[in-house]
C-alpha cells in the first residue's frame, strides 16, 4: 500500500475527499447527483462540509442524464457513483456525455487499495480478481481517467482531471478508493485555483489562417454563417455574436446549435437542416458562396438524414482544435482565437439579406377548429409565442426534438436535446438537472420539458428526484401512444412500438407531491391547449406542473418524416 504523507510535512493538511469536493465547487459545482453504495458512503460525507447539495438520484443512469442537464446549464457537474453496478448503470449516460461534448467528473467509489491488491473476492466485482476492468470500459468514453490509489499523486490528478474536463468539454473518471478518502493531502494547492484558461494558439499559425479566412470573407458575394453545438460546448458564443453583430450576415443554426444564438437578431433566419429546412432557410444557405460553419456536428439527425448540402469548397469550418478552409485543414488551430482576430480585422461585407424567422402559425392551421385535435404543426409555433426570455427548453429525442425546430426563441433560451447520442428517457433526467441548476443561479428562470409518452416511461422517477428537491419545471408529456420515431422508421402498427398507456399525470401524487405545490393538467384540443398557454398562473407558477397534451399517433414534425425515411433507406442499404 501507498505509505501516507507525513501530516507533520503539510502546510495545510486536509483529506483527499475534502480536497476533491473543494476543487469541485471552485469550479462552480453546488449540487453533486448520484447514489448512495457502500464504496462511496464515507466519500459522500464530505459534500456537506464543502458547502455542496447531495441531490440523490431514483437510479444512476438518471443521475448521469441530470448531471448532464445540469452541465449544460451551469457549465460543469459531479456524479458520484459506487464501483461496478452503481457505474455500469450510469455508463449510457457518460457516454452520450462524450458523444455531446458534455462535461462531468464521474466519481467512482472503489474497493480499498489493500482489497485491490490482494485480488479479494469482493461483491460487485466479476469474481476474478480484476479490479480495472470497469475504470477500463470507461476509457472510451471519457478524456481523463485519474485512479486516486496514492495520496502523494491524488491532488495532481484531480486538478488534472477536472481541468482536462472543463477545456476538452467531455467527461473524466476519478476513482476514490475507501482507503484513500481519509488520507492527508497538502490543502494550500486549494489556495490556487485550477487554470480553466484555454491555450493559445501559436501565433504565426493563427495569423497565417485569419489572413486565409478573410480573404475570402472579403471576396465571397452572399456569405453566411451556420453555428452548431460546438460554439456552445466550448464557450465561443461571445465571439460568435461579435461576428454575427459585427458582420451583419444572415446567421442560421444546426438543430443541435438551437439556443446558441440570440435570436431576436434581426439578421437570424431559422433551422438548417437539409431537406428538414424551410424552403427558403434552404435555398439562402444552399446557395451561398461562402458558410462560416462554427461548431458543426454534421451527424444523420443534424442534417435532417444527410440531406446537408453545401459544398466544402464554399465552407469554412472553425473547431475547436482545428480550421478547415475548404479543403485545408489547419491542426492545432483553435477557433477562439481565430474568431476573435476575424472580428477585430474585418473590413465591410458584401451581405445578402437572408429570411426571417418567425412563431406565425401557418395559414392553413390558424383556421382549424377549436376543438380540433392539437397537431404538431399547430403547436411549435404556439410554443415560441409562449415562451419567455432566459427559458430552458428540454426536448426528448423524438417529436419534440424536430418540433422545436420550428419556434424562435426569445432572448437567452437554452435549449436542451441529445440529437446525436439520442438516448430515449434522456430529457427527463436533464430537466431535473437543469431545474437545478436554474435554481441554483436563482432569477426567476423557468425549465419547461417536452416529453412523448414513450420516451417518459423510462426515466419517469426522475420526477420523484424534481418533487423531493422542490423544483418547479413545467413538463409537457405528449401522448400519442408509444415510440413515435420508431414508428415512422419502421414499424407504424408494430407492436413493439406501442406502450402502455399511463395516467401520468397521477404519478405527481404517487410520488408524494404537496397538492399545495403542484398542479396537473390534461389538453385534448387546441382550444384547451390555447386556454392553458393565456393562463398567466400557469405560465408563472413557482412550483411543479405536469401537462398530458393529447396528439394524433401518426401526427408528426415534417422534418422527422424526412430524416426517420433518411434513416430507414440508411439501415435498409446494403
């Protein structure tokens, strides 16, 4: 076994637990998500101390889905688990972490460094002595892994780690034997804090790319720019709207880039998506001769099923750790420096007016009848003129994650979705962490969660986790009778993808909610629906709300028709 430092030798000793919360919560932690397990019982009695929240998740693959929630708000999270069966059961959810670039330090309560050793025959283990196998199935998913096995290393490896997971935006594994919780460490290092700052790139290679960028900037007849999910998840929307104000040029956004511009901008012009696209968001960014692509994340539901075209010769795309002008590619080039500097030199634009987003209800649905069935092309529209500004907007893979696409949003929206990962039961858990997190920033910010049937019934505890830490989002389930998406890939009348029908809304009170704090609602039409979104009660109650809004099973966004027909003629090719 590691031999203890010499208390006697530190300045400021403190335990190796204490000091893993304290960095924690230097970084802007304040509420730690997970479940209890007698490897991390000891660890967990620390969180208090540091002036942390332990949350206490129903099961660990929600605890991973709210920390991710929670991340994407605040712009960091804990998870904290106990070895093998508490985090293989959160091992979907850290994975769709890295596949999104989500931040989470995933704390893994180990059996003691003697236990290890020995090989002992311990419970949640295999039962052949391999104590690494666990930490070695998450190393694909995460870009640090720190095992905390000797207390002269342990403070270097959890400032690496938690620095590795806020500059790289993806999560990191920090294994915490029960031995090692107790153990003294030097404390002074907490009078320095962990430096979040990202690199520079080198200079005559940054200068060099934003000479190339602005010459053709400069040339280009009707340029455009197109943010995407990376501007968000690594922290360059202030440079972004500094070029977008600055330049004037029509900007639109990916549908995983929903949220990462203001889109009160007279200059934003909608979703683009391919085929998934309004006509003329389309047709404007089709046809431009130069994108300045930010972030792009070109996956199959991105690009409304590949049907993404605008040609790399017309493209350049800024990343974050590299630029590519059409077909060169520059390593090691990151884009917060290059946007910057592309702000500060450029000169006057030529700029082609682009179209104008808006939440008008299409003609042909404003005329339906009152107590008509609700349809999707009725409600998104609806749903932008109800939303206010700063809203946190989560939407479950599936109708709502297409729908969406057709609102504006107010000022300061953040919109939740894991469009690529697309876990189903996701968004139930990231409400939990953002209505956390909302709360925690305090304001009177509302989280509003759109959820199919379906999709709820997988995670629906969650709500239990919302109820017991007295959040107050508005959670919209649709019912339309089962997996919708799934329905329109293969399968409409498949058995497989129909559910059983709950009562959801009473799940509130089955799970224990104060009548006094909470209120449910059911909508069948659009007169109904119309009712509930003019209730300014309902509209800013500071507590729980549960809404069943009813909607036809064949009714869906038209985007979805497209990228679910995209998908099936994908998985039939052979």
């Amino acid at each position: 076994m590691a031999s203890d430092i010499r208390t006697a030798e530190l300045k400021k000793p403190i335990d190796v637990a204490e000091y893993l919360f304290r960095r924690l919560h230097q970084v802007g932690v304040r509420g730690v998500h997970g479940v209890p397990g007698d490897y991390n019982l000891v660890a967990l009695d620390y969180i208090p101390k540091v002036g942390l929240n332990w949350i206490g998740n129903t099961n660990e693959l929600n605890a991973g889905y709210a920390a991710d929630g929670y991340a994407r708000v605040k712009g960091i999270s804990a998870v904290v688990t106990t070895f093998g069966v508490g985090e293989l059961s959160l091992v979907n959810a850290i994975a769709g972490a890295y596949s999104e670039f989500v931040p989470i330090v995933h704390i893994v309560g180990t059996p003691s460094t003697i236990s290890q050793r020995d090989g002992m025959l311990l419970h949640h283990t295999l039962g052949n002595g391999n104590f690494n196998v666990f930490a070695d199935m998450s190393r694909e998913i995460t870009c640090a892994l720190a095992k905390l096995n000797d207390p002269h290393e342990a403070a270097t490896l959890i400032d690496h780690a938690i620095r590795e997971c806020w500059i790289k935006s993806r999560p990191v594994y920090i294994a915490l034997p029960t031995d090692m919780v107790r153990k003294k460490i030097e404390g002074q290092r907490l009078e320095t804090p962990i430096d979040l700052s990202f690199p520079e790139n080198e200079t005559e290679k940054e200068d060099y790319v934003v000479d190339v960028v602005l010459k053709l900037l400069h040339a280009a007849k009707n340029p455009t720019i197109l943010v995407d999910a990376c501007a968000i998840r690594h922290r360059v929307l202030d440079e972004v709207h500094e070029l977008i104000e600055k330049s004037g040029l029509p900007t639109f956004v990916a549908p995983m880039g929903k949220g990462a511009v203001d889109e009160t901008l007279s200059t934003y012009g909608g979703v683009y998506a391919g085929d998934g696209s309004h006509r003329g968001v389309r047709e404007r960014v089709e046809s431009s001769d130069l994108v300045l692509s930010i972030g792009a994340i070109k996956s199959d539901f991105n690009t409304a099923g590949f049907t993404y075209r605008v040609s790399q010769l017309s493209t350049i795309d800024f990343h974050s750790e590299y630029i590519r002008v059409r077909y060169s590619e520059y390593p090691g080039v990151r884009m917060q420096g290059v946007l910057k500097k592309v702000v500060a030199k450029m000169e006057k634009l030529n700029v082609q007016p682009g179209p104008e987003a808006s939440n008008e209800i299409a003609e042909e649905d404003q005329h339906i009848s009152k107590r008509q069935v609700i349809t999707h092309a009725w409600l998104w529209p609806r749903v932008g003129q109800w939303l206010m500004p700063n809203d946190i907007v989560i939407t479950e893979t599936g109708t709502a994650n297409f729908g969406i696409w057709e609102t504006r949003f107010p000022k300061g929206v953040i919109a939740l979705s894991q469009v690529l990962w697309g876990s189903i039961g996701y968004s139930v858990g990231a409400c939990q962490g953002a209505a956390l997190a909302a709360k925690e920033t305090g304001g009177d910010r509302r989280t509003i969660l759109f959820v199919g049937d379906g999709s709820f019934e997988l995670t629906a505890q969650e709500v239990s986790t919302m109820i017991r830490q007295d959040l107050n989002p508005i959670i919209f389930v649709i019912c339309n009778e089962g997996y919708t998406i799934e329905r329109l890939i293969h399968g409409m009348d498949a058995s497989y993808n129909d559910i059983q029908q709950w009562k959801y809304k009473d799940l509130i009170a089955v799970f224990g909610a104060d009548p006094k704090k909470s209120k449910t609602f059911q909508v069948r039409t659009t007169q109904e629906a119309e009712d509930l979104f003019n209730d300014k009660e309902f509209s800013s109650a500071p507590f729980l709300q549960f809404v069943e809004i009813y909607m036809p099973k064949e009714d869906v966004p038209k985007a979805l028709k497209l990228t679910a027909a995209a998908s099936a003629a994908l998985n039939a090719k052979e």
